[in-house]
C-alpha cells in the first residue's frame, strides 16, 4: 500500500477529527455545545465546508484547462461543468454570502425558503424541502455509488471505463470510499443537532483529496501523488 501524501494525510486527518469530535459531543451528551460551537450556523464547520468545496472547483477547473491544452475539448467541457457545479454548492453554503455582506432576503423568495435565506437548497415546493428531496438521501446515494461502485467498476468494466474517461470523471480511490461508509455510519449512529454540517464538510475533504490525485491518473495526465 503507497503511503498517503502530505495533503492526504492533512485533508484524512480533518475528516477523522471531524467525525471523532462529533461522536464524543454525542456519548457526553453536549447536543447544545455541539450545535451551538462546532457545527454552528457560520462556524467552522460550515465555512470550511465552502472553502473546501471552492478549493474543489480551483482543482477541476485547473484539470478542465489542462484537458483543453493537449487538445481534448470535451474532456476540459465537462470538468468545467464540473467546477461550476462546485462554485455553486460554495455559494449555496454561505448563503451567496449574504450574512457576510448583510444583504435582505428579497420578500418573494423569503416566503417560499425554508431558512428565509438567499439559497435554493431550502426551498420548499408543494411542501417538501428540496434539501430533504433533491438534495438530501438520493444525493447521499448517488455519493456512495460514485464513491463505491465507480471504483469497483473502473477497469473491469470496458464501458463504465470508457464513459469514465471520456468524459473525465475523477475516480474515487479505496480510501476515499472506506471514509464515505465510515461518515456515513457516523451519521445512521450519532443524533444530535447539525449532524450533517460534518457530513458535508467530510464530503467537501473527499472531493479535494480526490480531485487532487484521482485513480485514473493517465486520463489527468499527471503523476500518482497519493
């Protein structure tokens, strides 16, 4: 087994000190501290969240400019999809900034948002959030496969292979789907108020340290650092 980069064992280290903080709040039973402290709205958590995320997006736009250089246009179109699909979750999660700005929730969407916020995510359409429909289990899903299958799948099979590296998916090494089950297990266990700021922001870590140094390395072009 190759021995985890300086940046993997720093972004590996956040995710299991993110996880280990939030079981031992939960065992003490300091629900209010937890979600008052380190999960809090604009804390930590949340903000490392949008760093981590932006950071994501730096990392495959640099990918997607790479691509487009050695002449492989739809390979550097998709991963900068890709990276605006992440800027947007950056935006979602600090509310497009407007605590940081100060900025009003205009009327017509104050009354349609759950939190009342500049966001999409808190939306809430013929009654259902879209956090808990679009946003919530099946992306948690669609995670874990992207996480679990597509590594699995990667070289095995010709056509996910082929799909894979044509349009220039990141693919996810053994690690990064053993944290995604270890978070997700933390997540089934532990009950306690902001749980899932952690889950995000161990979600936010894994894109980083995948995008960073994917198992598909030929694709990207650049050395296995991991």
């Amino acid at each position: 087994m190759r021995n985890l980069s300086p940046v993997d064992q720093f972004l590996f280290g956040l995710m299991n000190a993110s996880l280990l903080f939030t079981l031992v709040y939960w065992i003490l039973g300091f629900d209010t501290q937890f979600a008052t402290g380190f999960a809090i709205e604009d804390g930590p958590v949340e903000y490392g969240t949008a760093v981590m995320l932006f950071v994501s997006a730096l990392v495959l736009a640099w990918h997607s400019a790479r691509q487009c250089r050695k002449g492989q246009a739809l390979a550097g179109l998709c991963l900068s999809i890709y990276a605006l699909i992440f800027v947007f979750g950056t935006g979602e999660e600090i509310s497009w900034g407007q605590r940081i700005l100060g900025l009003e929730t205009p009327a017509s969407l104050r009354e349609v948002n759950f939190q009342e916020e500049i966001t999409l995510h808190n939306i809430v359409v013929g009654g259902k959030q879209l956090t808990k429909t679009v946003f919530g289990s099946g992306l948690t899903v669609a995670i874990l496969l992207y996480l679990l299958a597509l590594p699995a799948l990667y070289g095995r099979s010709r056509l996910v292979t082929r799909i894979a590296d044509r349009l220039a998916w990141p693919v996810p090494s053994w690690r990064h789907g053993i944290m995604g089950i270890v978070a997700s297990v933390v997540m089934l266990v532990v009950e306690i108020p902001r749980q899932w700021e952690v889950y995000e922001f161990v979600f936010s870590l894994l894109t980083t340290s995948i995008f960073l140094a994917p198992a598909n390395t030929a694709t990207f072009g650049r050395p296995d650092a991991a």
